[in-house]
C-alpha cells in the first residue's frame, strides 16, 4: 500500500532556488537525493517508513509529495507543509537580516548581490548532526563519499528505488563494524552510534526541540556526547534547527571567504575570525552562509 500526500507554499521573490538544489546536488551519484531541473527529489524515513520527498520550485511557489510505503497517518499532511517550509529556509527573517546590514562598507555588496540567499536545511536535525559529524575535519568531497556509503549500508529504499536517509532508529541498529567499512573512523563511528542511541531512547528529544530550538540547551546536551564539539553544535543547528547565530570560526571554508572578502594577503585565524563575526549577533551564522556562497557549488 502506499499513499501520497500534496502542499502548496508560496515562494519570496528573491526565493534563490538554485542555492538549494545545489545544496542537494552534493553527491553526483544521486543515491538519496536526485535533482532534475527545478526539482529535488529525496529518499528518507517518515516515522519509519520509508518515503521520497519531491520538492518542484517554480517561481512564485513551490509544490511539493511526499509518497509513503504505507499509509499516512493524522498529522502527516500539516507535518509535510512544515518540513518544506523548514527545508526552503522560509521561517529564517532574511529581509530583515539584509536590511540591518546593508550599509555595512563589506557585507552590504555582498548582501546585494546574493540578496535572498537563506540556509536550507536538513529534512531532519538528526540529519544535519550526521552529516556534522560525517564532516569533522575533512573535505566536502570525502564527507559526501563517506555519507552515501553510510545511506547505503543503513540499507533502507523506497519503491522508487532511492536509497532513504536513516533516522536514529536506523542508525542504532547499525553496529561499528559497518560504519567503518563506509569509512568513518572509528571515533566518528562511535559518536554517531552513541548519538542514535540517545535519540532513540528519548533522552534527546530532536524532533520537540526543532519546535522551539534552545541553542544554549541543545548545544550543551550535545556537547555532552563524546566526539561532539563546538563546531559540530554550531553546524547542525544551523543545518538542522535554522539557529542563525552560531559563530562558524573554526570553519577552514569561512576563514578563507572571509579573508577574499576583506582583501587581506594573510590568512586569518580562528580567533580573529571570531572576533569579526562577533558583530553580528544574531545572524553569524547567515554571515557565514553568505561567506560560503562565495565557492558556490562546493555544497556546504
């Protein structure tokens, strides 16, 4: 049995489509995620079941399916409306953030020329912490290896024959051994088992705190994960949360834009980057999203 459902959102003028199919192009091998013209389609598990996600971007609106294996349940229509508003990056106060610094001598021009430019996120939080982790200290294109092996290991397809993105449930099951053979190190490995676990158990309870993020609260239980660290905080609730703020300093990506933007012969360190950005709060984090468009494609 399967069963389809449908929402309708309206899109900003400005809404930049292309910054988010790029995002969803990551991997060229399109295991999970496949991009066709103006359309994503992503394979993940809705409440254990697995789904594809399709996502079509037109200029005022954007259209969107989910098509279960299996049968919907009471929520899943308003809960698939809040998931693609969550992904489109539609909650984040774009216009406001753009109008604060538009005067300022470096980021206004670059706030014009990307004007609209919004995170997208993560179909998941979970998601976001996993690709975090996968990401810890090496490249784009090592991680977006990594994380098909990763999807494909966890073993879960839709009917449409894409791979689905695991939640923690799925990842709990899964043992070291085959996180190491899709090419975590076994630090990264256990730190990604002993998240799943904690998920899944309830003790961090994800999904309620995408409803009313807390970044203090969430960062410092995460924190508490051996193998989680500042860095890893700040990326998944951007990527998973939409949290505006984190201080992306240590980001080897960030640094160096930062550097092109200022016209500086030396390469900044993490500190000064830091103290930079430090500016401004509340929107670091948007700042660094714009730092990262300036490598478009590179699909942070």
């Amino acid at each position: 049995m399967s069963t389809t459902l449908h929402c309708q959102l309206p899109l900003p003028a400005n809404f930049r489509a292309d910054g988010f199919l790029d995002f969803h192009r990551r991997d060229a091998q399109q295991v999970a995620e496949r991009v066709v013209d103006h359309t994503l389609e992503k394979g993940l598990l809705w409440h254990g079941r697995p789904a594809l996600l399709r996502i079509a971007l037109y200029p005022d609106h954007a259209a969107a399916s989910l098509l279960l294996d299996g049968s919907a349940s009471g929520d899943d229509a308003a809960q698939l409306a809040s998931t693609v508003r969550h992904m489109l990056g539609l909650t984040q106060p774009v216009a406001e953030f753009e109008a604060a610094l538009a005067d300022h001598p470096q980021l206004g021009p670059l706030l014009a020329r990307q004007s609209g430019l919004r995170v997208p996120q993560t179909a998941s939080a979970f998601e976001a912490l996993a690709w975090a982790i996968i990401g810890q200290q090496i490249s784009v294109a090592a991680a977006v290896a990594i994380r098909r092996r990763f999807i494909q290991a966890a073993g879960r397809q839709h009917s449409s024959g894409l791979y689905c993105l695991p939640d923690a449930d799925c990842v709990a099951g899964m043992d070291e051994a085959s996180l190491r053979a899709a090419g975590f190190t076994q630090g990264k490995a256990q730190t990604l088992l002993r998240l799943a676990a904690a998920v899944a158990s309830g003790e961090l309870p994800l999904a309620a705190w995408q409803l009313a993020p807390d970044a203090a609260a969430i960062g410092q239980q995460l924190c508490a994960i051996r193998g989680i660290g500042p860095w890893t905080v700040s990326y998944a609730l951007l990527r998973g949360f939409a949290w505006l703020d984190g201080s992306l300093h240590g980001d080897v990506a960030v640094r160096r834009n930062l550097q092109r933007l200022l016209g500086r012969a030396d390469k900044l360190d993490a500190p000064e980057t830091e103290r930079w950005l430090a500016e401004f709060a509340p929107w670091r984090a948007l700042v660094a999203a714009h730092l990262w468009a300036l490598q478009a494609g590179d699909g942070y």
